[in-house]
C-alpha cells in the first residue's frame, strides 16, 4: 500500500508571483465579512493535509479532494450568505443613520429656532424693563407734581365761600393727608384736583346769591341773603335792613357790618334775582388786604 503525500512546493521561477502568505488562499479576496468563514476553510484544509485517511486503492485520493471540494464549496456558500447578511445588515443600519442624521439637522435646526427667539424674548423684556424703569421715573415725578398740587389747593380751602366749601367737600375729602400714603393712583389725584380748579374758576367769573344764617350786630343769628362776587368779595343783608361785607382770609371769611350800603346790597340782591331793573350800584371793594 502506498501512501499519498502533497509534493512539496516548487521554488519561484524568475517573475513568477510570490507564493501567498501563510495562512491565505490564492486567488480568494475576501472582505472583513469573510474572515471567520475564511479561517474556518483553511482550518479544514490544514486538518485534511496532515492527516490524511489511509488510501487502500487509488480512489482513496479521489474521495479526499471530493471531501475537501465538499467543505470548500460548504464554506462558499456560507461565506455568500453571511456577505448577503452583512449586506443587508449593512443597509438597516445606513438607512437607521441617514435618519438619526436627518433628526438631528431637524432638531439643530429647532434649537437654533429657539435660540433665535429666546434671543428675541430676552432683547424684548430688556427694552420691557428699561420702559417700566422710565415709567416709574416718570411716575415719581408726576406724583411729586401732583402732590404740590394738592398742597396748594388745600391752602386756598379756609379762602373759599362756605357754599363752595359744601360742593368740594367730596373732592377735598380725596386728598390724602400729608405724610400719608395716597390709596387712589397718580392719575386719579390729577382728575380730582382738576375737578376742584374747575369749580374754583367758575365760581371765581361768577356772581351767586345764596341764603345764610349769620350773626348780626346784634349778636342774634338771622337769615340772610348774601351775593358773592367771585371768591373775593361778598354782600348780604337781612329781612330787617341789616347789611355787611365780607373778605376771605387764611383762616376763613371776616364779616364787617355796612349800614351805610344796605340800600345798595339790597338793590344788588333785587337785581340778581330779577325783582329789579338792571342799573349800576356802587358798592364797596377791597382789592388789598
């Protein structure tokens, strides 16, 4: 029985190409796909080369490259299907790339969006705040305005007619006391105080004739008929004849008594009622204090 041994390899002619490397098959270009399937050949290979089956008769050699044709075209078949596998493996995660990439440009994208209006809100409440700081600059000063305002016309109140005291009381009653704090806002002050102008230069172009209980001469309180004349000057004469002038003051009217006019107030009071004639009546006028 003769027993089949490979021939060893030939040496390299002049320009023949270089044996492969130890470990590689010829002619066999595989992608890292193939390499576990690659090892898995030359292992089989490498295992039917060292211990080959005891050949009894020609055939022998035959059946062992049918064996090794066997296992080689096993591993083709393994390798074509693990690069099919690869392959789509391969595309899954490409397409699983392309759309975390396109997720991604989306939500830069909206970050930027966001960034841009957050920029936008931010620049927004800036001008916001520096307008409220300005408005409540604005609002001191028109509250300090308003407050000499009032200061003032509370002044001229104990000046006023006692009837024209009467009508304002409700506005008067509006202005906070100094050194407290005002409950009504800035622009309610000004409404108020304008109000109570108002009145005070009507009152200050008008005549008026009103009816009051005053002391006379005499000590005795009587009914009166009393014609203003603005807030400056004043007239009145009783039922029995009894007449007098009157002034404002810083501390309120002052009556003196004017029997020698009481023929001219009454005159005055006739005409004002339209119980006369209109004519001219001297009366006394006291333009200094």
């Amino acid at each position: 029985m003769r027993t089949i041994r490979p021939r060893p390899p030939a040496p390299p002619g002049p320009g023949a190409p270089a044996p492969a490397p130890r470990g590689r098959v010829p002619g066999l270009a595989l992608g890292r796909p193939r390499l576990t399937v690659t090892c898995a050949l030359l292992a089989a290979l490498c295992v039917g080369a060292a211990d080959p089956p005891a050949a009894t008769s020609p055939d022998a050699g035959v059946e062992v490259v049918r064996t090794t044709l066997a296992k080689w075209l096993d591993t083709q078949r393994a390798i074509a299907k693990e690069e099919r596998d690869w392959q789509r493996g391969r595309e899954v995660l490409q397409a699983r790339l392309d759309h975390l990439r396109t997720e991604i440009s989306d939500v830069e994208g909206k970050l930027t969006q966001a960034e841009g209006r957050v920029k936008d809100v931010n620049d927004g409440k800036a001008a916001l705040v520096a307008e409220d700081q300005q408005l409540a600059a604005l609002s001191t000063k028109l509250a300090d305005a308003v407050a000499t305002m009032e200061a003032k016309v509370h002044q001229v109140h104990a000046r006023l007619p006692e009837p024209l005291q009467t009508k304002l009381k409700p506005l008067y009653d509006r202005i906070p006391a100094a050194g407290t704090e005002a409950r009504v806002s800035v622009a309610e002050r000004y409404q108020n105080v304008l109000g109570i102008l108002n009145e005070l230069n009507r009152a200050n172009t008008d005549l008026s004739v009103v009816y009051e209980v005053r002391n006379l001469a005499n000590g005795k309180p009587a009914e009166v008929r009393t014609l203003y004349v603005g807030l400056t000057q004043a007239y009145f004469v009783s039922a029995g004849g009894e007449a007098g002038a009157g002034r404002p003051t810083d501390s309120g009217w002052t009556w003196q008594a004017a029997p020698d006019q009481a023929q001219q107030i009454a005159l005055a009071l006739e005409m004002m009622q339209n119980k006369h004639s209109p004519a001219f009546v001297p009366l006394p006028v006291r333009l200094q204090p």
